[in-house]
C-alpha cells in the first residue's frame, strides 16, 4: 500500500530564510508526486508534480522539489520565503501522471509559520 | 472560469440528522472527486465520479455515506444519520479527464453536534 509520511507536523522560518519540507513515501511502482499548499480557508493549490525526467521539478511561487529515489524522498523547497507562504503544506503520491485526484494518498501536512 | 465551488462552506449538523454537501466543477470538467479531512490528518480519498457513474468508491465508508453526479446538477455527497466522528473538512476536486490535473474547492466543514 502506498503510504506517505511528513515528518515535520510544524515548522518555523524567519521571513527571508530559505525553507525544506521533508517528504518521505511508498509506493510499489513509478511514483507520482505532487505536493499542494493549503492556506487557511482555502481549497488544495497544486505547487508541483514529478513523474519522470529530471529529477529536480520548478512549481510556481518560486518553490522546487527534488526526487531522491534512493531516499524516497520528495523535498520541496524555496530559497527566500514571503509571510504570504504562511500555509499547510501537502506531499502527495498518486497513480497518475496527470495530477487526477483518483487515488491520491496524502501525507498529514506540515503548518508552515513565518517569523516577521 | 469559476473554480470548483463547494457548498455549503460550513454545515452543522445534530447527531442523527442527514447532511448533504455539494460540488459544482469547473466548467468543462466530467470528473469529480471527494476526499475527507479529519482533524490532524491528510485528506483521504472517499470516491471519484464521472458523470452519472461511480468509478471508484473504495474510500467510502460502507455505511450512511453514498454520492452521486447526475447527468445536471452538482455532484452530491450524501450522510446519513451524522455521528460526531463524521465532523471533518469534505474537498471536492474535479478535472476534464482522468489523468489530468484537478482542481479542489475550498472544502465544506462538517461539525456533528
């Protein structure tokens, strides 16, 4: 069964520091990975997605993520963060490329608090 | 081109009572999803429907819970005979096609009194 497993439930990062959120999952197959920012009130906004190529994958908001297959990891990071990335973030695996939300297995987030 | 609107964004509910949430998917998009938040954890797949189909209802709990898309109309997440452990955030996503990129709502927030 594919599983993923968000080690940070918090973290705390000055305005301006660079940030990592660590994602760890199982999966059987060819993993896809997406991770999904949640700000508060607000729906799931898809950040990123990998499923192949290039290892290293740009999202939007200045955020990227590397795949680690050797680590089953799926980082994601951004070099400077803004108090506006104040949001839960999710770390997902899925069997579709495309990012279709059938049987997507989320991890449990990571609250992400900006210091001023 | 609205996004995926979910409705009604809050819902409360007494113990025993039917609660009905609803999805509106973006214009174009035939395939919609539901998930469930409970508190402190990720969002689990409940079901995914196209248009007047169940797909794949292997999240849903076997019992009070049912869903349906009809050929007009929002998809509907039906409970019935709430119990306080059906209090969690319900997201709904939709997409044009199978393997392509969905978009969710901002949720509805059940709470069961």
């Amino acid at each position: 069964a594919q599983s993923v497993t968000q080690p940070d439930i918090h973290i705390t990062v000055s305005e301006g520091a660079s940030l990592e959120l660590r994602c760890n999952y199982s999966y059987g197959a060819t993993p896809y990975l997406f991770w999904y920012v949640q700000s508060p009130g607000q729906g799931l906004q898809l950040l990123l997605k990998y499923f192949s190529g290039d290892t290293l994958v740009q999202g939007i908001k200045g955020f990227e993520a590397e795949f680690k297959r050797s680590q089953s990891s799926f980082n994601l990071r951004k070099p400077s963060v803004h108090w506006s990335d104040a949001a839960e973030y999710f770390c997902a695996v899925g069997a579709s490329s495309g990012g279709g939300a059938d049987g997507l297995t989320f991890g449990k987030g990571t609250h992400l608090i900006i210091q001023p | 081109n609205a996004g995926v609107m979910q409705n009604p964004r809050h819902l409360v509910r007494r113990r025993g009572q039917e609660a009905r949430l609803r999805c509106s998917p973006m214009k174009g998009h035939s395939h919609v999803y539901w998930y469930r938040q409970l508190p402190e954890e990720g969002l689990k797949f409940m079901v995914y429907l196209q248009k007047e189909n169940i797909i794949d209802e292997s999240g849903m709990p076997k019992e009070r819970f049912s869903a349906e898309f009809p050929k007009e109309g929002p998809s509907i997440l039906r409970i019935q005979q709430v119990v306080r452990g059906d209090s969690a955030a319900y997201f709904c996503a939709s997409s044009p096609g199978r393997n392509t990129e969905a978009f969710f709502g901002q949720g509805t927030r059940l709470t069961v009194v």
